[in-house]
C-alpha cells in the first residue's frame, strides 16, 4: 500500500534515509561505507546510477540477428553492422546484408577492426586482413599489408595506421593518404610523395623490451601507441615530413587490449592490468597531456574479473556516447560466460564523476555503436539495446546490496519499525537483510507501478512505499532483488523506521 512520507505510526520513530547513490565502491570494507547521503553500494548489478544519484535500471534489448557467439562487431553504416562469428570449426564473417565468409579465422584467433575509407576492416594477428564495403568481403589488395598480418588498426588523419606485427612489434606502419591497401613496402622506394606512407619505430623511444599493445586517434592530427607500460603521442599530418613527436606527453600506463581502446569525447579511454584510465589534455595550460584513474573505487573488483580473463586481449569495451557509458567485457575462462563492468560519466560540476556497476544481461561479451544505436554481441547472435525510456520485451533483474547499516553507532541494538522504499516505475522489489553476525532478517515484497513522476526531474516523486518491517540488529546489510517490468525503473532512495 502506498502512504505518504508523514503517515502517523502511533509510535515515537525516526527516519535514517539512504540516497544520492554513487554506484560500487569496493575500496573500502563494507563494514565501513554508511554515509547516508551519497551512498556507495556493495553490488549494483544490471542498473547504474545516474548523475542524480538514482539507481536506474539497465535498459531492455531487441534481438537483432545471428545464432553463433558474436565476438566482434563494427558499424558500417547508420544502422547496419558487420559482425565476426564463432562456430565449432572456425570464424565467420558477416554482415546485416547477409554476406559471409565461412571458417575466415581459426576459431581462437583474437579479432580487431576499424573503419577507413567506410569500409570495416578486420584483423587477427599473423592472419589475412580482409574489408567489408557493404557489398561483399574481400581480403585486402595490399601485398606488404598481407605479409604484415597485424594485429589492430585506427584510422588517424586521412591514414590508417597497424600495429601488433608479428616480428616487427615496436613498430606502426602508417598508409598512403586516402589508400588503406597501400602501406610503405607497396611504395616506390625512390618516391618523394609526400602523401606516401611510411612507418613509426618506438623501439628507442620506450628504453625497454616492451612491445605495442594498441592504438587510438586522440584530437584531430595524433596517434596514442600503447605499449604494456606506457603510450606515446604522435603528431601525424596527411604531409610524411610533418611527423613528429609530442615530448609534452607524460603517460605511463600501458594499455592490455586494443578493443578497450574508445573515444569519448575529447578523451581516450582504455583498460590497463590495473584499472581504467582516460587520456586528456590539461584545462589549464591547453599543453601537457595526460593520464587519469577512474577506477580507484573498484580497483579489487576490476582486478579480480581481469584475473578471470584467460587473454587480457580478449577484453573489449564500447562507448555508448549518448548515455556517457563505457561497458567493458570481461570473457570469463572457459569461452562461455562474460562479466561486464560498467562506468557512467554523469556531468556534475566541472569534471565528470565515475560511477560503477556491473551487469551480466544477455552474458554480452563485445558491442558497437554508431549513430544513437548501441549493439551487444552475445553467445547467441547480436541484440540492439533499447533506450531507457522504450517498452523493452526483455530487460534484465536488477540485483543491489547496500554495505553494513548501522544507522548511527555500531554498539547499540537498533530495532526497527518500518522498511520505505522511494522508487517510480514498473517492477517488483523484493527485499532481504542479514545483520552484522550474517543471521537473516527476513524478507518483504514491494510492487511498483507508477510512471506519472518519471517525466518532470524536477518534481519531487508523489509517493513511498512503505511496509511494516519489525526486526532488532546492531548493523544489516540489504539485498534489493527488481525483477519483472518492461519499463523504465528508478530507485531514489530507502528508508528504515527505527524506534525510539
């Protein structure tokens, strides 16, 4: 039954509120994380939460295509993707279009791609590169490009530039301007064409044995070389005389796979062994450009799915550049389960603030997006996800658990009046507790059906949720369990009645 904030009880209460979620923290003990307000969460699974400390539920999907494991995909157009499949004897290659090339790959064989020239260009090192144009598959006419067989590709002022070259692995070769099927061994070698290709050799520039592990375009004219420990910045010009290297770079910390390599905006963001880092410039001097952290608060748990991971170069992100969410896939060892990690860049004063969660819906292991469409590839074919506000035939449970409560001190017994919960929505809650001693407290049930407030942010939420909820404990952690509703669903707070 839904009541008011300031329904009568009959007895002397009051109210310890938790709201303003900030998504998972797991660098502190969770014995030690009840603030109340911006309140930190344990577990937030197959939800996030927003740059007003909601918790809302992930969005639903559509199936789109396929019935293999999709364990690569690329837009080629607005609308229409390419995408590498694995069956039991090899990898496919296919399209929206329904093009394919059969057993392509061998069936472990670790796939990257770009798009140049709009075409998708696929790789797998010491394998045939081959391009798709929306017509047919075909492998790439470039014969110094064949012998290469890199590993990844990124397309950077006009050029594409590879790397992760079998036997040349401190080194980026660098296409003619316009021509991604003419790399610096198809060149004339006496040609003074300035818009020639050419090559980049960091083996000096790094001091160590260290090898390249990805690219990325940063701003409009630089290339990001990713080694294990550290990056490098390039300036590169459609001009071959006009490569030089940026010295005001300060960046040690490597990248582990290329495919977690995405532009965020004016950011790069990427995977180390150790966490996430964004590449940006400085606001206050417009020079030096650097290196952030934006996992600090999971840094355990981020180190415990890597270590999961069989291959780090497995692992794989998309940015999904209209929610502000960067969704990283960690394959699990075994080729059949993925985790999925989570980062929402909510706008909040003058520098976005990193909030976490995980999600294990549709167990997706790789994405794409392109044009306000976001796609997962999932071990049974590929899925658009749906917006937030779209009625979605499926959409995923969503799993909290809070950190200890102690409402207060940790000595005193506290005992308990009532549970309330403010959330708007469609979905049914389902709510355990266990206390400090791992005892549990009991179960309770809430129905949520109620979609008038989600359209004025502005306006405080009409109503509560609230349920007799007697129980005596020092500390209690809760389980939030939302499960069905095809709709949107937000949690904005919850609220024990304590006696006394």
């Amino acid at each position: 039954m839904a009541t008011t904030s300031k329904s009568p009880h009959g007895v002397k209460t009051k109210i310890i509120g938790y709201e303003n979620f900030q998504g998972l923290d797991t660098s502190r003990d969770l014995k030690s994380q009840d603030t109340k307000t911006e309140q930190t969460l344990h577990r937030i699974e197959n939800a996030y939460c927003d740059w007003r400390g909601q918790v809302v539920r992930d969005p639903g999907a559509t199936f789109r295509k396929g019935s293999y494991k999709v364990i690569y995909i690329k837009h080629f157009g607005i609308g229409e993707a390419a995408w590498v499949e694995q069956t039991g004897s090899g990898l496919n290659m296919n399209s929206d279009r329904d093009h394919v090339i059969t057993d392509a790959y061998p069936v472990n064989a670790v796939v990257s791609g770009c798009v140049f020239n709009q075409n998708v260009h696929i790789f797998a090192r010491a394998l045939t590169p081959y391009r798709y144009d929306g017509i047919k598959w075909v492998t790439n006419q470039s014969p110094a490009l064949i012998k290469l067989a890199p590993s990844f590709a990124v397309s950077v002022q006009r050029r594409m530039a590879v790397a992760g070259i079998p036997g040349k692995e401190t080194q980026v070769h660098i296409s003619r301007v316009d021509q991604g099927e003419i790399f610096p061994e198809d060149e004339d070698p006496t040609s003074t064409d300035a818009l020639r290709g050419g090559y980049i050799d960091i083996a000096n520039q790094i001091g160590s044995a260290d090898q390249i592990t990805g690219l990325a375009a940063f701003e409009q004219n630089r290339i990001v070389i990713f080694t294990s420990d550290r990056a490098l910045l390039y300036q590169i010009d459609p001009d071959i005389s006009a490569w030089t290297i940026d010295d005001r770079t300060n960046i040690h910390i490597g990248c582990i796979s290329h495919n977690t390599i995405v532009n965020a905006g004016t950011d790069v963001l990427f995977c180390s062994r150790s966490g996430v880092h964004s590449i940006r410039r400085s606001q206050e001097n417009g020079i030096l450009v650097f290196s952030l952290s934006l996992s600090d608060k999971i840094d355990l748990l981020y180190r415990e799915y890597f270590k999961a991971v069989e291959d780090p170069q497995t692992i794989s992100a998309v940015w999904d550049q209209d929610e502000s969410q960067y969704h990283i896939f960690f394959p699990q060892t075994g080729g059949v389960n993925t985790k999925r990690l989570s980062l929402s860049l909510n706008p909040e004063g003058e520098a976005p603030q990193p909030k976490w969660s995980t999600g294990d819906f549709l167990n997706a292991r790789c994405g794409s997006f392109l044009g306000g469409e976001l796609i997962y590839g999932t071990p049974g074919g590929m899925y658009t996800i749906d917006k937030i506000d779209q009625e979605s035939a499926t959409t995923p449970d969503v799993t909290l658990v809070t950190p200890m409560l102690w409402h207060g001190d940790f000595n005193n017994q506290k005992q308990t009046h009532s549970l309330v919960i403010q959330a708007s929505g469609q979905g049914i809650i389902d709510v355990t507790a266990t206390d400090e001693e791992g005892r549990s407290l009991g179960a309770i049930s809430f129905e949520v059906d109620d979609t008038d407030d989600n359209r004025f942010i502005d306006v405080p939420l009409s109503k509560q949720y609230e349920r007799k909820w007697e129980t005596r404990y020092r500390g209690a952690q809760y389980k939030i369990v939302v499960r069905k509703g095809n709709k949107i669903f937000r949690l904005m707070g919850i609220a024990i009645v304590v006696r006394g």
